[in-house]
C-alpha cells in the first residue's frame, strides 16, 4: 500500500473508531429516561443493555471468521449501514420489543468495527504496531469523551428518542465515505494458513491462557469502574456532580495511556509494558477499596485510566502474534467477543459480591483476578514457545 494511500486508510480507522465507541456507551446514557417512559424496573432495564451487548459479543465473534473469507471492506461498510438503520429505529420504536429487536439491530452493526478494523490495521500498515494501536484506542476513548460531553448536553433539551437518532448519523457518514474510499490492500489470503496448525495443543493452550488474562483483567477494571460513583456516594457521601467527575478522570487518564502504552510497546517490549501496566492495577484498585476521602479517588482513577488504556494496544499486538493460522478476522473477533461478554457479566458478579460483602470489601476483592492475570503472563513469559511467537517475523 502506498504510504498515501495507507495514511488516509489509518485516518478513516481512527475517526470510525471514535464513531464506532460511542454506540458502545450510548444505551447507558439513555437508560435512565428509557426505563422511565416504558415503565421498567431495573431487571428489565438491565436485561436490555444485556441483550444488546451479547449480540455485540457474539456477531464480533461470527463477523470476524466470516471476514477471513470474504471481503473486509465490504463487511466494514455494511456495518455502518445496519449500525445507522437499527438506531433510527430503535429511536422511532413504538413499544419495548421493536425497540429491542431494532436496538439488538444496531449491535450486529456495531459488532463488525472492531475485528475487521483490527485485521484491516495489523495486515494493511507497515508503521510500529505499538503505536498504530494506541493511537487507535486514543480516538476510540475520545469519542467516548465527546459523546458523553454532548450527549449529556442534547439530553438536556430533547428526548432520548430525538438524541438516539441525532447519534445514528455519524454511522451513516462513516459508510458514506467509506463507499468512497478505495479499500486497503490486504496480506491476508482467505485461502492462506500458516504451516503451524491453529489445531496444535500448545499453540491453542497459549491462545487460550492469553485470553484468560484479558478476561481476568477487564472482569476487575469494568466491575470496578460501573460501582465506582455508587461507592464515592454511598460509601465516602460524595456529592453526585464530584462522583461524576472523579470517573470522568479514568477516561483521561485512558486517553494518555493509549498513546503512552503503544509507543512504549514498540521501544520497551510488548510483554514488557503489558505486565507492567496489569502489575500496577492490582494496588490501584485494592487502594480505591481503602480510601475514606472522595479526593483520593480522581487520583488513583486517573492512573488505573493509564494503566489500563496502555495494556490495550500491547495485548492486541502480542494476540495478532499468537493467532498463528487462525485468520486476524476470527482472532480479533473473539477478543471483542470475549471483552463484550465480560463487560455484560462483570458489573453482576461485582453486585452480587457487593451484596454480601460491601461495595469497599468488593472493591479490594476484585483487585484478585487483576492478580490472576500478571501470574498467567509471568507463566506464558517463560515458556519457549510464546517468546518465539512474539519474535516471529511476518
């Protein structure tokens, strides 16, 4: 690919990126008023970000196999497009089941982003792939940023149906210019597999354990993040405007570790920067669950925000060295799939402990899987055979 033409490809991916994480958070925003006008409890409200998010997990899983044999860009764009078509009516819905079936609609959109966009950047660009994925994950935080600055200011003026399909549109703008776009050049071949069979029980043993890490450490970041105003709150009486900020600070410190994480990858080591930054959150974490003053959280908010955004760009690139003959398609689709389902299932585990032991014991309890991670890292670390794959040239 010619280096204009690569640079225009990687401008595209990080401005869908941000397009594309806003309809990751969207739904939250909403809920509130979508319970109130419906008349739901808090089961059934749940239940629909549930659904949703599950449909997210398993088409990123079903679309990105599907992308390892037929056209990327393609799927790309139609994922725009169903993302646009399922919003607008899920904001024109009359009643809970077309809302949730169109709602369930814009997820299959949204789910093709991620797995395809992955590939796309780790087949198609020759810069530092460090850094190419923190920078990727920067935009990707900052239109979650914006959205929830702008979002939460149209909230004020208009209904959650007029905002949800004000939302849809940079969905269609992203498919519009995509059609006029000329797609990237691709290294893959569908019908392309590495002699090392993605059967061998070691090289699936390696895949597997790597994606307990992942699981092990979004489980104690997203449990965590989801109770964090209801803790400062309840636990510290912290004032609703001050608990909304000191969250809000994860999200800039998240915004400063993408971008540090991916370019320190590329001088540093992957490995290196990923079991550092896992090492570092465990303590955060357990600290957040000791604290007595609201003040101290923004604090250990913004470096958890660091820590977390930096592990990101490295964990994709050692998963893009691991996949081995699986196709990038179907690897990068089972880690948004698997990240998705971990976010649906976190913050339940997470209140249900809190209903046993208090939000503050939780807190520190679920500093533990963070723990479980950097202990299976240590382990990989030291075996032959993931230290050639993180060497292996392509």
């Amino acid at each position: 690919m010619g280096k204009e033409k690569e640079g225009r490809f990687i401008r595209f991916s990080y401005f869908g990126h941000s397009i594309n994480e806003v309809y990751w958070f969207i739904l939250p925003l909403l809920l509130p008023k979508i319970l109130r006008e419906f008349g739901l409890s808090y089961l059934k409200a749940g239940g629909l970000l549930t659904v949703y998010l599950i449909v997210v997990s398993i088409f990123s899983f079903i679309i990105g196999k599907a992308s390892d044999s037929f056209p990327r860009w393609k799927i790309l764009i139609s994922g725009f497009f169903i993302a646009f078509a399922g919003f607008i009516m899920a904001g024109l819905s009359s009643s809970l089941p077309i809302l949730t079936f169109c709602i369930a609609l814009g997820a299959v959109g949204v789910s093709a982003f991620h797995p395809v966009a992955y590939a796309l950047l780790d087949e198609s660009t020759s810069l530092q792939k460090g850094r190419l994925f923190g920078n990727f994950e920067s935009w990707g935080m900052a239109g979650v940023v914006g959205m929830l600055a702008l979002n939460g200011i149209l909230l004020s003026f208009f209904t959650w149906r007029t905002v949800l399909v004000i939302s849809a549109f940079p969905s269609l703008l992203m498919g519009i210019l995509a059609l006029t776009t000329t797609a990237p050049s691709s290294s893959f071949s569908p019908n392309y597999r590495e002699k090392t069979s993605f059967g061998s029980v070691r090289l699936l043993l390696r895949l597997v354990l790597f994606f307990m890490t992942v699981v092990f450490r979004i489980m104690s970041i997203l449990g965590v993040l989801n109770f964090i105003p209801t803790y400062l709150m309840d636990e510290l009486g912290t004032e609703e405007h001050l608990a909304a900020f000191s969250t809000g600070i994860y999200f800039i410190g998240a915004l400063i570790g993408s971008r540090l994480g991916g370019k320190g990858g590329d001088t540093h080591g992957h490995l290196k920067i990923l079991m550092g930054a896992t090492l570092l959150m465990s303590p955060l974490i357990a600290l957040l669950g000791m604290i007595q003053v609201w003040w101290y959280a923004p604090l250990l908010l913004l470096f958890l925000g660091i820590s977390a955004a930096a592990s990101a760009p490295n964990q994709n690139y050692i998963l893009s060295k691991l996949s081995g003959g699986m196709g990038r398609g179907a690897t990068f689709g089972t880690l948004v799939g698997i990240l998705t389902m971990t976010n649906a299932l976190s913050p339940l585990i997470f209140g249900a402990g809190a209903d046993v032991f208090g939000l503050a014991q939780t807190i520190r309890l679920f500093a533990t899987p963070m723990v479980l991670s950097f202990l299976i890292l240590t382990g990989l670390s030291l075996t032959p055979g993931f230290k050639q794959s993180l060497t292996t040239k392509e």
